[in-house]
C-alpha cells in the first residue's frame, strides 16, 4: 500500500444544490457539497464553515461541527429574490488545518410570482401554421450601466438577442416539463450586451414541445395554441438607480423566415427573411394568460450544443442519392454552409441507419424528419433553430458538389457534468460502453426519453426506472433527475397512478396508468438519487408520491398482496417476443407485477425510515413481506423452480431476493442451465436484463456473466456492436443480421434501457461499487473473469461528490495488481481476487493477489 505525493490542502468543488452554474437559484436556502483535496492520508473534516459574502456587504459565516460534505443545509439567514454574492468554504482537520474553497459567485433567481412585472405577450391572433414569429421592442437606456439580468422563459422555444448578439448557449430553451405545473424560467449576465441609448430586445419563437405534434397521434398544442415570451431585463446603473425593461402589451411582433418547425418532422426555412424584425411589417402583440406561480428556476444544466462532428464520408446511393455518413449516431442536426440561386432549395433528410444502401426511415414512423432551405443568394449557413433530429446519416438534395469540409452534425444534449468513466482492453466492451454514452446523450434532453428519432420522443417511465443506476454514474443527473421527479409528482394521477410517460402526453386514455416496472419509477429513482448523490431531502419531497404509487398497488392487488391482470408492459422487448407484440414475454406479467409490487413497497419503507417516519416504514414493510409470501406461495414451486421458468424470473427472484434460503441454490442452478442452454444469448426485455449478471454471480457463476456480456451472436449486448451501432437499441436485433430493419413497429436505434448492462460494468468488471449513500462507503470487488479470453486490464473513475474515485486492476502474469483512488471523505472494503480483504480510506492504494481458481472460488 502507498500513498501519494501530498497534494495542497484545498477545498475543490463546490455545489449548490445540483447546479454546476450557481446564478439563478430557485431556493433561498441552498444545500452545499464540497469535495477535499489533501495528500495527508490521515485527513478527516471535523467541522466546517460556510461563508457568504453579499455583493458589496461584509461575509457572515456559520460555523457546524459535522464531518459531513454532501447537500448540507444553508445555515445562515435565509437568502431572497435577486441576492448575489460569493459563497466559501471553508473545512477543518484534526489538527485545526483548514481547507479553503476559492469564493464561488451564486446569485438567486426570482422566489416569487410577485417578482415578476412582465407579463407572457404572443402576437395577437396567431395560428398553429403561421411562421416562427418574433416579438419584439426598443428601450431607451439613460447612464451608466453597472449590471444587468435578463429572466427570461416562453411557452414554447424561445431564442433571445439583445441589439443582435444571441443570449446565452442554450438550445431549445426553456426545457420541456410538465408546463401547467412547472415552467422553467433562465436567468442570463447581459450587461456586456447593452449600451446606454436605444437598445433592440426580440426572441424568436418556436413550436417546441409546447405546441408541435406530439406521440403518434401527432396531436397538435397539446399545452396551449398560443407561443409567448416572458421577459424581465433588470438594470442597475452607476448611480444607484434601477430600470425594468419587461414584456407587455407594448411589444411588437413579424413573421420570421422560419416558415414550419416541429420537432419530429423538421424546419422549413426561408434564408432570404433575416431573423430581425428591420424592414419587416410589425403587428400588434397581446397578452397571453399564465399562472406565473409555475414559474421555476432550473435544478441542472440546460441543452447545449456538446459536440460537433465531422462528415466521415459521402455516400452515394443505389438510387443516386447523396448521403452523409457522420460515423457516429446521435441528436441534433446538420449544418450545412453553402452557397446558390436565390430560391433555390436544399433538403436534409435524417436517418440513423442505411437499408439496402439508402436512408432507413421507416422506423421514424410518422416523423417526417426533413429541414428544407430555401437559399437567399448569398453565403448561407443551413442549420435549424427550432427541431433535432436522431441520426446519423443524412441525405442531401440541393446542393451540387458537396464539400464535406462545409458540413458538420451538431449534436445536443442536456448538458450534465460527465462524471464516470470506463475502459477495458476489450474492444467490443468499450465501444458497448460509448454506445451507452452516446444513447445517454441523444435521450437526456432535459427530460430522460425513450427514443429521440420517431414520433415519439416521451419520457418512459419504465425506461428511465431501469436506467437510472448506470445514468447517475456516467453524468452528474442529481438536478436533472430531481427536476423530472417533480414533474412526475405533477402528473401523478390523484389515486396514485402514475402515466407511463412523463411529462404526460398521453393523456388519461392510455391504458397504462398503473404499469409494473413502468410507475414504479417513483418508487425507484428516489432511490435511487438517495444512493448515488446522498439527497435525503429529495427522498422526503417525493415521500408522498412514492406512498401514493404503492398504495395504488396495494388497491390493485389481491387480499394477499398479488398484483393480477390488468394492463401490463411485462418485461418489455424480451427477444423471444414476436416483432408485432413486444409484450408477449416469457415471464408472466403477474409475475412481474407482484415482484415490482414487493420491491417498490419495500423501498417506501426503506424511504420512511431514512425519514423516521417509523409506523410508515413498518406499514410499507409488512405490505413488502406479506406479498414475498405470496409470490412464494403462488410462484415457486417447493424446490425453487420459478413460475415462467426464464432468465428474467429467476433474475428478479434472485437480485431481489424473493426466494426462501432453502431454494436460493436450485434457482441459481436452474438459471444458469437456462443460460448455458442458451449459448450465454441474453433472453430479457426491459425487466430482467438490468439484474441478469448480477443474478449469474448471485448463482455463484459470475463465469457465466462474462460469457454472456461477451457473447456476440443475436441476442446479446454485443451483437449489435458486430453490426456496427454506435448507440444502444432498442431491440436486441433492431437490425437482422442480414442487414435488414427488424420489420417491428418499435424499431428505434438509440434507446437507453438495454445500457442498463453498464452499472454492472462499472460496479463488478471495473469493481467500482457504491456501498453507502453518495459513494461515502465504496466495495472494490472486481470479478476479473477466469477464463483464458478474460479481460487483460479494466479501469473505471467516478467524480463523486467527495471527489474523484479510480479503479484499475491489471493481469501480471498469474496475478492482478489493483490499484485505487479514494478521496477523503470515502472509505472503501476491498475485495481481491485472492480473496483476501481490505479496508482503506483515502489515498493512492496498490495490491497485487493471485485469483482463486474456478474450483477454488
Ligand atoms: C417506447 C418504450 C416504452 C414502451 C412502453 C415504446 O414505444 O419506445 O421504450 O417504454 O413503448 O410501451
């Protein structure tokens, strides 16, 4: 064991709340997390000092003896609306050593409906077809101008400039929530973009998913027919004084060049109409009704734009056609610089895949997935405003001579903090690991989707419920997936039920209001940020909507505790499913209904505890135990054979231990015939295949567990890598391997659920493992596979919120030298190979062992 060269003394990272960008604040008392650094082994905080320094007033400081560093509550006076100044941190060691923070800058947004002057303004008789209007004003500005603060937010998208210069880097701003309960608002510094005189204010408007098509059915407007904007410009000037330039009735409007936006079928642009309102006939706007109290600031980053790509090559097609490949599948669009006749039009047309040489679109369904340009004359940059798209090819038309060095794929994303890590020296595993990466990204656009290519695009509940572990390593999704849950308590329905989509779109038609595996979302992913980020407080917020989701359960359930019948998604996209039925899966649906019943119930009370609410937690227990009784009773037979006789049974039965200790053994043996029977082919949909390795190694065969994480043929995680994907599928085999799309209607090329693979990647192939809430305790346990084709090394870092975490084993010879990083703050239970047992704290660490043979293990 060594330890490191030391390392200054520092307090390094600091958070408020989730947000990585301080400055508009959506609480008056913000929780702080702060990471150390020092190279002194023997390091421990034992108390800590939170110093805020208002803006030109003098610090106040409180001072707390805990050795905590995670979302610890605001001690001083509580802030208020428009505060600004510079938080520090200050934490002290045994001997008094204090760790200093650099003072970060934070200002709070607007607490209030009251705070807001301005009020939504939209052209005044606007129609769903009529181009992207733009609303607009001037405003004179007298003096000096010190500081100024734009709050701002639209119902629909909106793009801000002030005297030409664009506002910001967001895309598709204000985000998309569930807007009739919770309307984001962003806040942006603009002083440098003013001058003292006559200043030009617009936004350009969108349809966004405020008012273009949405699901299937491609109904239209579904949270309101009128596009608006709220804006709210607040000055101070050297003398003092202040000045308040707000949207009202006094606000003009124009049409844009922007002739048709929707998010699934595309822009259609006219380049000759610039997006200003010079020249152009200005009409009146009106005042468009909105409860302000949903206003909120945002919890995480917004949309970005995080990576541009360039063409890998130019296609030219069976039929003529001139396709792009970007190498690479993901969401966003195409920008395209060119130059042509006035009028004259080029057309891109997105696909993520090729068939039979030409674009694949069939699986975009109804999403017309198409920008069209009409070309002004001169220099004209193609790139859309108000649409993205999921792809990676692109079809041209209009544009003779394409030089690829004018083209490039903008790809956006929630903009989250990257957080873990992951490589190996297999090849296939580490392209399966960036194609979870990728699909991460294409989905997280502010709210976690199912697909971001068809007419469709929502925010599966089921999806997410299975994602979210291997979500919350890869990127920092603490304010992102907070943000969702509130809009999932939003759109809960009043018995409980929770809509398979979020924020709800489908409306209370759908069937599937109360689905396993697919509500209890709000059962899981509170957990879920309990775990990964230690965020108690979101757990007591969602309290009441993880109780009402169980209760709903227990009144849907049998006396007894089974949850029979009824509407059911089963363990979705299990490959023995035919094409046309993605539900017709081994396992019984009553079968995963009762075991999400079980686990969900057992996981309010795990919530009630944490939160002291003791009768609660007994309550929810009982209800947990009584329905195990149950599934036992009706599921398993005497010996441990489990009803469906699958992967996925025995998987949940398994990993959430089901099953009395007596009958554990037959299970495991009984899966991993199943499994050996199989060739190592994965056979679970969205249910089993998040638990199957760790039920493998639960069977005590984590040898089979790398068979299968390995196994190339059709079904398994890595087929698809051999069919070149560059992102997660939906289907095990959403390409056949002749090439050919799977001909089923739900054939999506990017869709997380499946990655789900990754967290056990991470916590067992890598052998970075959460133990205790916000990685305070970790277990380093890597499997390192004992078979003669094992990995040669594998690697996985983790920027927790104590600061960073590595793990690094590597083969020599017959032995395995592992190495670890841990932060202060963390402490780890190591497990070696040879299966000797450490514990350590933070500092650089070393071990090499000998691993136990198969028959030894
Ligand atoms: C979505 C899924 C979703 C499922 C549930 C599909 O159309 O793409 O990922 O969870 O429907 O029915």
């Amino acid at each position: 064991m060594t330890v490191t060269a030391p390392t200054a003394l520092r307090v390094s990272r600091v958070l408020l709340e989730h947000n990585d960008d301080p400055s508009t604040l959506g609480t008056a008392t913000p929780r702080l997390s702060w990471a150390v650094e020092t190279g002194d082994p023997g390091w421990q905080q034992q108390a800590y000092e939170i110093g805020f320094t208002p803006a030109g007033g003098e610090e106040q400081v409180a001072r707390v003896e805990s050795a905590e560093q995670l979302l610890v509550p605001w001690p001083l006076e509580p802030l208020t609306s428009r505060a600004g100044g510079t938080v520090t941190i200050r934490a002290y060691g045994p001997d008094g050593a204090v760790a200093e923070s650099e003072p970060l800058s934070i200002g709070v947004g607007l607490l209030e409906a009251s705070d807001w002057q301005a009020r939504f303004v939209g052209p005044a008789g606007q129609g769903l077809e009529d181009p992207a209007p733009i609303v607009f004003t001037t405003a004179e500005i007298a003096g000096e101008i010190t500081s100024a603060r734009l709050y701002v937010t639209a119902l629909g998208w909106y793009r801000f400039a002030i005297n030409g210069t664009r506002v910001g880097d967001e895309e598709l701003a204000p985000g998309w929530t569930a807007y009739h309960g919770r309307l984001r608002y962003q806040s942006f510094d603009v002083t440098e973009l003013l001058t003292s005189g006559e200043n030009r204010f617009q936004a350009v408007l969108g349809n966004g998913w405020f008012r273009g098509q949405m699901s299937w059915d491609m109904h239209r407007a579904h949270y309101g027919d009128k596009l608006a904007l709220l804006a709210q410009l607040e000055i101070t000037k050297a003398d003092g004084s202040t000045q308040v330039i707000k949207s009202d009735e006094t606000w003009q409007s124009c049409a844009s060049g922007i002739l048709a936006d929707d998010f699934y079928d595309g822009q259609r642009t006219d380049l000759s109409i610039p997006l200003d309102p010079a020249g152009k006939e200005a009409k009146s706007v009106e005042l468009v009704e909105w409860d302000l109290d949903t206003l909120f600031a945002p919890y995480g980053p917004p949309i970005r734009v995080v990576e541009t790509l360039p063409v890998k090559e130019i296609i030219t097609s069976p039929s003529g056609k001139t396709i792009i490949d970007f190498g690479q599948n993901l969401v966003g669009w195409v920008r395209l610089k060119t130059r042509g006749e006035a009028g004259a039009e080029v057309i891109i047309r997105h696909a993520e895949v090729l068939e039979h040489g030409e674009l694949g679109v069939r699986p975009l369904r109804k999403a017309k997935a198409t920008d069209s340009y009409l070309l002004s004359g001169g220099d004209d940059v193609c790139e859309p405003l108000f649409t993205f798209h999921g792809f990676r090819y692109a079809e041209v038309s209009g544009v003779a001579d394409l030089d690829p060095s004018r083209v490039e794929a903008v790809a956006i994303s929630s903009d989250l903090r990257r957080t873990g890590t992951w490589a190996s020296s297999h090849d296939q595993l580490n392209q399966l690991h960036q194609n979870v990466v990728w699909g991460m990204r294409g989905n997280f656009l502010d709210v976690p989707t199912d697909c971001p290519q068809r007419d469709e695009r929502l925010g599966w509940t089921g999806d997410i419920q299975v994602f979210s572990p291997t979500a919350s390593y890869l990127f920092h999704t603490g304010g992102f997936l907070s943000n969702w849950l509130a809009d999932l308590a939003v759109d809960q329905w009043e018995d409980g039920s929770v809509p398979s989509v979020i924020p709800n779109v489908l409306g209370e038609t759908h069937n599937g209001a109360a689905a396993a595996a697919w509500g209890d979302a709000a059962a899981v992913v509170p957990t879920v940020l309990w775990q990964r980020f230690a965020d108690r407080d979101l757990v007591a917020t969602q309290f009441p909507s993880m109780k009402a989701w169980v209760d709903k359960l227990i009144s849907l359930a049998t006396e007894d505790g089974l949850w029979l019948g009824g509407f059911q998604y089963g363990d979705w996209l299990d490959p023995t499913a035919p094409p046309e039925n993605a539900a017709k899966a081994q396992v019984s649906p009553d079968v995963v209904a009762t075991a999400h019943l079980i686990r969900s119930a057992a996981l309010v009370a795990d919530a009630a505890e944490l939160l002291g609410k003791d009768d609660e937690a007994k309550h929810y227990r009982g209800v947990s135990e009584r329905s195990r009784q149950s599934f036992i009773d009706e599921f398993v037979t005497g010996s441990g054979r489990v009803l469906g006789d699958c992967q996925t049974a025995y998987a949940m039965a398994l990993v959430w231990d089901f099953l009395p200790e007596d009958r554990r053994d037959h299970a495991g043996r009984r899966l991993a015939d199943l499994v050996e029977r199989a060739d190592f082919k994965v056979s679970t949909g969205f249910v089993g295949t998040p638990l199957i390795l760790d039920a493998l190694e639960l069977a005590g065969r984590p040898d089979l567990a790398w068979k299968m994480i390995t196994a190339t043929e059709n079904p398994s995680w890595l087929y698809p890598v051999t069919m070149g994907a560059t992102t997660i599928w939906e289907r095990w085999d959403s390409m056949l391997p002749d090439g050919t799309i799977n001909p089923g209607q739900m054939t999506s090329f990017n869709h997380y659920a499946f990655g789900a693979v990754a967290d056990w990647m991470h916590r067992r192939l890598a052998g970075l493992a959460p133990a205790e809430p916000g990685y305070r305790k970790i277990i380093i346990a890597p499997i390192v596979p004992i078979v003669p084709d094992g990995l040669d090394w594998c690697e996985a870092s983790y920027d927790s919120g104590y600061g960073p975490i590595t793990v690094r084993w590597q083969r020599s010879g017959d032995a395995v030298e592992l190495t670890a990083t841990i932060p202060p703050g963390v402490t780890a239970d190591v497990r070696l190979p040879d299966g000797a047992e450490h514990q350590v704290s933070h500092g650089d660490h070393a071990w090499t062992a000998v691993p136990k043979t198969k028959e030894e293990a």
